[in-house]
C-alpha cells in the first residue's frame, strides 16, 4: 500500500498520559520507599529525598552549603576518589537542593547498582566536611553569584521573589556574598546531622532494581541509629508579604535591555479551579504561538521570547510572565501584557483557539511523559505536593471539558492586572 504523503496524519482528540502507581513501602522507621520496577533497558536511578531544602535552614545559604559538600569527602574517600569510583562504573552522583528538598541522586547500569549503594549511603551518612573545601566552595559560590548579579534576568528573578513573599522568607531567592561567608563548618555539620536521615526521607527507585538492591536499601534503613533529636516536621509559617501593584525598578548598568517579571501567588494545585488557571496560563503565554508570543514578539518585536508559567512549591503556587526586551520598550510591553489580560476578562476565546491549546497540552503532557524517569519526576510532585496520585492523569482529562467562559472567568478572578505585582531591572 502506498502512503499519501500530501495528507496530514490525524491528531487524536484525547491523551492518555500513563498512570504510573510504583510499589510504595513504609519501613518501621519511618522511610517511604517508592518503587517502579522496569526491566526494559539495563538501567537504574536511586533518589533519597530529604527535608533538607531552604524552607528548614535556620539562616541563609546552609542547605546549599550543605547540599554541596556531601561530594566533597567522606571519612574514607575524598571528593577525588568518590568521583573517581562513579566514573570507574560510568555511573552519575549527583546531590542538588531546591526550596523545600534536597536530593542525593545515582544513575547507574543496574548491573552496578550494588556495588555502588555503598558508596552513595557514604555520601549521605559520613561526610567529611573538610573545612578548605568549604572555604573553596564559598569562593565559587561568591564568584558566580558576582557574575549573575550583573544579569537584568537574575535581579529581576530576585527582586521579584523578595517582593512577592518578603526579604526573610524561605522562598525569597536573595543572597548575599555577606551571608554565604557567614557559614560556618560547626552549622553545616549541625544541618546535617539534624536533616539528612534515611529514618525521615523518601527513597525512590526507578528501572531495573534487583531484588538484592531493594535488600541493601532496607537494611541501610533498618540498621541506621535513628537520632534522639528528630528533624524539624515543619517551618515555622511564614506569612507572604503583601504585594505592591506600583512598577519596581532595579536600576543596573545594562539599559539596553531589560528584565520584566509580572504575576503573584495563586491557588495550589489541589484547588478545584488549578487546571481552569493551568488552561488560562498555557493559552496566554505557555507555547510558541500563546497569545503573549505572537503580539509581544511576533508583531510588536519587542522581545525574543515571552512566557507566562505556574510554579508550584510544597507551601506556595505562583503564576509569573517573564521576558527581557528592549531596554526602551519597557512602558510598551507592560501595557500590551495588560492588553493580552483585559483581552482573556472581557472578550471569548475562539473555538479554534480553545481547540488549539487542548491538542498542544495534551501533546505536551505526552512529551513530559516520555521515560520511566519522566514518570516518575511527576509522580514525586504528587507525593510532596500531597496530590491524588491521579491527578495530572485527571488535570488532561479536564482540558477536554474547558470552555471559553471559563477562561475569561478564571482570568478576572486570578490573573487580573490590578492585582499583579510588576518588576523591571535594567532599562532606561
């Protein structure tokens, strides 16, 4: 049978993401250990998760601090022989920190996965902590943030979190060169013996585990002395700083570009009307051809890019339009982002328009569920963010039943320009 190459293939009118549902298991202890088994290529990931992010440091810069120096040394490997021992396998050992977690990381061949858990329990529970590699990482750490504060794009970011939630809180992104030098080795240690503990953490396995690393991984955990001081269960609730809807500005020596940061915070993604705002969102600024795109960059030519999103942390869900424009073009591009906002409040959304956006978000969620890996990274979301564990299996399904009135009504009730906070760094 001969193809018709002058014929479009068909676009189905539904997505069917995957509904991944691992093995869960709670130890005595305290561990959750969330398992997706999958022998289809030779290949694991273990990720230990702890509370160990920026909403439980006691002062600033200490998990990042502490996050980066578990690959600095153990008491039996240094940092050179710990990386030395993941290249040896071709394996990665990473340990990143965010705003709420922090998380130690291993992708190997599944064929080493036992050797290696050794290595990486280590890590987690005897680090070294040697104190010129403190020193060394404060000077990076100082150096790059010296180069990013002379970016409009990173200012604004700051300037924005600092705004939105207030200088001191867990999710304001400003540091300084002061507070990291602040640090010391004896805080450090203290942050880590009180967060980083398999008793409190959430371990997640993912492709082909062995039964006999799944054994090595409950053993570690019922073998480990859990502490008489257990970690903090929460942050001490921190009230968001009231929002300013007048224009800030951060003057920066680039006036010929600048960085626009519009938005505020909104409902979690537990809220009935979260997948009305994550529609609302995606049509207004979320892909290429978003009603923000085709004015702000197509036709006005103002700006490369322009995207509106939702973040969405453990304590805190924001919607944010972010672009860099030309630095003369700040007053213009404000008011067209009102425009593109009146415009969602007062006039309907075209069923062509509707029906646009419905196929891009379920090829997008189709996308973002390529790999056992990806569907695992969503699965985590509904665990930390307390989700049902089908919720974004149910979020597709409800773009189906979206209608334009819906859309102007979430926009007037969420992303109203009244109620927004506006942030510009650099221009003139």
């Amino acid at each position: 049978m001969s193809l018709n190459r002058t014929v479009a293939p068909g676009i189905l009118d539904t997505a069917d993401i995957p509904l991944l549902i691992p093995e869960v298991i709670t130890t005595n202890s305290g561990t959750v250990i969330h398992i997706a088994h999958n022998t289809i290529q030779p290949i694991a990931r273990v990720e230990f998760v702890f509370k160990a992010g920026k909403w439980f440091q006691p002062k600033p810069a200490i998990a990042s601090l502490t996050a980066k120096m578990l690959l600095e040394g153990t008491i039996t490997r240094t940092a050179r022989q710990i990386a030395e021992m993941a290249d040896f396998y071709g394996a990665t050992l990473d340990v990143s920190h965010g705003f709420d977690r922090s998380t130690v990381t291993l992708y190997c061949l599944s064929k080493f996965l036992g050797d290696l858990i050794p290595l990486v329990l280590e890590v987690i529970q005897a680090p070294s902590f040697p104190e010129y590699e403190l020193v060394l990482l404060k000077q990076r750490l100082n150096q790059a943030l010296s180069v990013d504060k002379q970016k409009n794009g990173y200012l604004a970011s700051e300037a924005y979190s600092v705004k939105l939630y207030g200088a001191n809180h867990p999710y304001a992104t400003f540091i300084s060169e002061e507070e990291i030098n602040a640090v010391t080795l004896q805080e450090v240690r203290a942050f880590h013996a009180l967060h980083y503990h398999l008793h409190d953490c959430h371990i997640f396995l993912t492709g082909d585990i062995s039964p006999s690393a799944k054994e090595q991984i409950l053993q570690a955990v019922h073998h480990e002395t859990v502490p008489p001081l257990k970690p903090n269960q929460a942050h001490k609730e921190l009230s968001s700083k009231p929002v300013s809807t007048s224009l800030v500005r951060v003057t920066t020596k680039n006036t010929l570009q600048a960085a626009l940061r519009v938005g505020n915070e909104v409902i979690s993604p537990s809220h009935q009307d979260f997948p009305a705002l994550y529609f609302t969102t995606h049509l207004l600024g979320g892909y290429f051809g978003s009603r923000l795109m085709k004015n702000i960059r197509e036709d006005k030519g103002y700006t490369y890019g322009i995207y509106a999103s939702l973040s969405t942390k453990e304590h805190s869900s924001t919607f944010t339009i972010g672009t860099e424009v030309k630095g003369d073009k700040t007053h213009e591009t404000i008011a067209e982002i009102e425009t593109e906002l009146d415009r969602l409040k007062q006039e309907p959304v075209t069923e062509d328009e509707m029906h646009t956006v419905k196929k891009h978000l379920s090829g997008k969620f189709i996308s973002d569920e390529a790999t056992l890996f990806d569907q695992v990274d969503r699965y985590k979301s509904t665990v930390f963010l307390k989700l049902a564990p089908d919720h974004y299996h149910a979020l597709v399904k409800s773009f189906l039943d979206m209608t334009p009135e819906r859309v102007s009504a979430t926009a007037a009730k969420y992303i109203s320009k009244e109620n927004l906070l506006y942030v510009v760094a650099g221009g003139n």
